[in-house]
C-alpha cells in the first residue's frame, strides 16, 4: 500500500546546489550533498554545509544518516548520526562528518553524496513519573546483555572489566576510559 509523499518546503542557501534526491524507488533516505570541498586526514572530523534548508510540518522530524558506500570504502561516518532536524528548525543543514580510516585522507569535491535525509513521522509523549516502572522479560539488560559477539561473551575472568562503567566504574567492555571518568577530570 503506497501513501501520499509528505510536502517538505525546501529552500537553497547555495543556488546551485543539486536538490535532495532518492536514489533508487522505495528508497527511505534521500541523499544530501556538500557545498564545500574539504580534506579530512585520518580521525580528522569537520561539519559541511548541504546548502539546503527546510520547513517540516508539525509531528514530523528529519534524520541524518551516514551513507553506507561511504563508511565502507573510505571509512567515513557521522560523528552524531543520526543528526536529528526538527520542525522548527529553519537553518542549513549541516553534517558532522569524521575520517575513521587510520591511513588515508579522504577528499570531499562540491556536491559530493555525503549523507542521506529520512524524513519519518514522530509522536509527542507526555512523561509521566512514577515510582516504580512494569516488569518486562528484558529488565535492566542491556549493552551487550544478550551476547554474540566475542567482545561480550566469555568468562568473567578473561574480562574482568565488563560492565565496571555501567555500574559506576572507571572501564567499560573493551577496557576504554570512562567518559563520566573524563567529564569529571579524573
């Protein structure tokens, strides 16, 4: 069953900038090019324009998404993906991206593909504080509760660090320093 395309009203900061287009039909993500043409060295991040703005109506939010050609050739990724565009939100967009590869340089041209733009339907909750959440099969479990993946399984005693950062401690899973550790200037 096929619904009505949503109106987004869309204005170019860069006049010359190439419109968001869906690459392919029943694509969800629409793809997002830069204006600027930028070098980012290895680990390198930098946030480039998309010379694009756009009006979302109300209930709606728009997401940004890596590309995944991208990540896979030349390791790039979102540093906050999905970056999230709101509906009141009227400025460009713009994408954080970041240089994973630990060797190479990547080259961004104007209007190179950078990320792609799924625009979805969001609801509005009310929170409502209580003392004590229902019981479910999951409970607390989490990060990595469920296992598969080496980093994860195994005994306690080959990693006597899983879960010391979620529990307050100073390492988590893979043995790196604690953020909260960091904030804290310890």
């Amino acid at each position: 069953m096929s619904r009505d395309p949503v109106n987004v009203l869309i204005r170019r900061v860069d006049p010359d900038v190439p419109l968001p287009t869906y690459a392919h039909p029943g694509d969800a993500g629409a793809d997002l090019r830069t204006t600027e043409s930028r070098e980012l060295k290895p680990g390198e991040r930098a946030v480039l324009p998309t010379g694009v703005s756009v009006a979302l109506p109300e209930g709606y939010a728009a997401f940004v998404h890596p590309r995944s050609g991208l990540a896979a050739r030349c390791g790039v990724a979102l540093v906050n993906a999905p970056g999230t565009v709101d509906a009141g939100y009227r400025g460009e967009i713009k994408v954080i991206v970041v240089n994973l590869d630990p060797r190479e340089s990547v080259r961004f041209e104007r209007f190179d593909r950078i990320a792609q733009l799924v625009v979805q339907q969001v609801e509005k909750v009310r929170f409502q504080e209580v003392a004590e959440l229902p019981d479910s099969a999951r409970a607390e479990g989490g990060f990595g509760s469920t296992g598969g993946h080496a980093a994860v399984g195994g005994s306690s005693s080959t990693n006597s660090t899983r879960g010391q950062a979620a529990d307050g401690g100073t390492a988590g899973g893979n043995r790196y320093a604690s953020v909260v550790s960091d904030r804290e200037g310890q």
